[in-house]
C-alpha cells in the first residue's frame, strides 16, 4: 500500500486548471489545496512514481515539506534535518528520470552562514556532492505564504530537470513550442478516438508527438515546407519511438491533401518574433486557413496558438470563424494565445 505525500507542481500560466485536473487523475487519493499561485499547485496522492511520471502538464514535480520554523536555521534542528535528508534520499531512489549524484539549492539567502551549515549537513547526511550550478536534485528553500503561521517549506525535486525537456528532444530549434503546451492544445482541440490529425508548420515535431503519445488517432500527418527543420523532426520522431507518424515537405498554404481528409489541425503559427514577420502574418494566416478549412471536415476542430492574436482575429473575422475557446498562456517570455475554432 503507497503512502499518502504531499507534493508541489509548477505549472505555466494560464494551464493551472488543466494541470490540476491531470493530477486529479492520479486515483481517488488524490486531493488539491490552495496556493495562492496560478504556477504552483500543492496536492496530496499516493506515493506512485509510475503515474507521476505519467503526468505531461507540469513543469517540475516536488516533494513538499513544511516545517514550523521562524528562520531556515531553525531547520538544522535534528529532526528536521533528518525528514529533509529522508526526502532527498527518497527522491534519489525513486527519481523520476535520473540517479543523483549531486544537489544545488535555490533559496533567499542561499550563500549566507545558515545555508552553508544545512548544505554542509545536507551532504553528510546523504553522502551527495554540492554543486551550485549543476546539481542533480533542486532543493527549493521558502518562507511559508501562510502569514497566520511561522513556517519554513522545502521542495525536493523528483526530476534532474524540468519535465518539459522531453526525453526525444535532443536538437534545440528556434521558435519550437514547449512540450506542455503542445499536449495542452492538443486536449483543448477536443480530439475524439480513431481522429485524423493534421499538423500544418509542424517544425521539430512537438505537437505530433505529444499527440501520439495519447495513443487514440488513427492517423497522424505534420507538414512543413523547411527541410532543415523537417530533418530535426525526423530525428525527434525517432527518437520517440512513433513510427506512426507521417512527415511531408508541403506549403500549408498550398496542401495536396484532399477535400475532407482529417478530422482536426493543429498549428503553432508563426509569430512573427522568432520566426517569420508580423508585416506578413495576416496574409500567411489567412491562406493557412483556408486551406485548413477545406482539408477538415465540417464539425471538426483547429486548434491554433500565436503571440500576434490581432492577425489572427482579423482573419477569424474575416473568413466568419466561431471561436469556441480562448485563452492566453505562457511560453519563455511571451505570453501567445491558444484558439479553438469550430468549423
């Protein structure tokens, strides 16, 4: 029988709430508590490393640990020390993708006397290297938000790195969609089993294999008309093992698809930021979808995200689309919008 623990989650903005209803699918064990931020989430489940790992919407994984302590040295209390030391111990253990060999800490403070004790005991105790910069488990070190209590939380991550660097994802590409957000347009787009999936401007992949790993469609086909960048997403759909997945060289404003041919498209346009220019994206848009709507069958969905979303509404408007949801999220500085249009 697992243990009932407690954990923390980051999330990116404007995901919390399909975050949360991804970790209320871990069993009926499951609760979640307030935290007072839209990019954490606090929640108690069974101790089952094989369905944390299946969680695809959270940033970092934690064990959370809250002492009643006015000041961080106050966790060099024995008992204390020896909980937190257990945490570390444990997430060597059971980590979810790595054997540690080394911690760093992230903390206020974190090169003050007080820090350089907890370390110091921290390494005694576990038998693991400090490395400031480099280390495998992040200990994260916060007064508690609650004012009513004096307290002190720890953070033990379960992961040498975040949870959106993807295993397959072994070439950086400029401009490419984060992982999560990927799997959160993906279930926004309200796929339904045995689907035909078009992903147009698919660039290294993310999208199409962050859907294949739902294991539900029937048929999965990216475009894209860059050749470079279809050679990075080849080798990403090797890498994850998805032979299934179709690749093509294709304008997206000029498919060779027939009439009707899949069930949904997603796309993750281009900006006009990193890629492509702002001055051009209305006209690109507006072909792009055209063509979407003639290869998608009536009742089917596309699911688009873009920073430049004034483009993307004035073709909307244009071509007299019905948006059934939409919502700014985050991705590395920007803050682009996820749109779902009902055709």
């Amino acid at each position: 029988m697992n243990s009932i623990l407690l954990f923390a989650a980051d999330c990116l903005k404007g995901t919390k709430d399909l975050a949360q209803a991804e970790i209320l699918k871990l069993g009926k064990d499951t609760q979640i508590f307030e935290s007072g931020s839209d990019e954490l989430i606090i929640f108690s489940a069974s101790e089952d490393y094989n369905k944390l790992k299946t969680l695809k919407k959270m940033v970092n994984i934690y064990y959370l640990l809250c002492f009643p302590a006015k000041g961080p040295g106050n966790l060099l209390n024995i008992k204390y020390m020896s909980e937190i030391c257990l945490h570390i111990q444990k997430a060597s253990k059971n980590s979810l993708d790595f054997k540690p060999k080394t911690f760093k800490i992230s903390a206020a403070g974190s090169d003050s006397q007080t820090f350089k004790e907890i370390i110091s005991k921290i390494t005694h105790f576990t038998g693991l290297t400090y490395d400031k910069e480099n280390g495998d488990i992040l200990l994260r070190f916060r007064k508690s938000p609650n004012k009513q209590i004096d307290a002190w939380e720890v953070f033990v991550r379960l992961s040498s790195r975040p949870l959106s660097q993807r295993n397959w994802k072994t070439k950086n590409f400029v401009g490419a969609l984060n992982p999560i957000l990927a799997n959160i347009l993906y279930d926004l787009a309200r796929p339904k089993k045995g689907d035909n999936l078009l992903n147009v401007m698919c660039g290294s992949g993310t999208i199409l294999i962050e859907a294949s790993e739902r294991k539900k469609l029937n048929r999965i086909v990216g475009i894209d008309n860059n050749e470079n960048v279809l050679k990075i997403c080849k080798e990403h759909v090797d890498n994850s093992k998805h032979s299934e997945i179709e690749i093509y060289n294709m304008d997206a404003t000029s498919l060779t698809f027939k009439d009707n041919e899949f069930d949904l498209a997603l796309s993750d346009l281009p900006w006009g930021e990193n890629i492509g220019n702002i001055k051009d994206n209305f006209k690109l848009y507006q072909d792009t979808l055209r063509e979407l709507l003639r290869v998608v069958k009536q009742e089917g969905n596309l699911g688009l995200i873009t920073q430049d979303i004034k483009n993307l509404e004035l073709v909307i408007k244009s071509l007299n689309l019905k948006v059934i949801e939409k919502r700014k999220v985050y991705q590395g500085g920007y803050y682009p919008y996820i749109v779902i249009i009902k055709i």
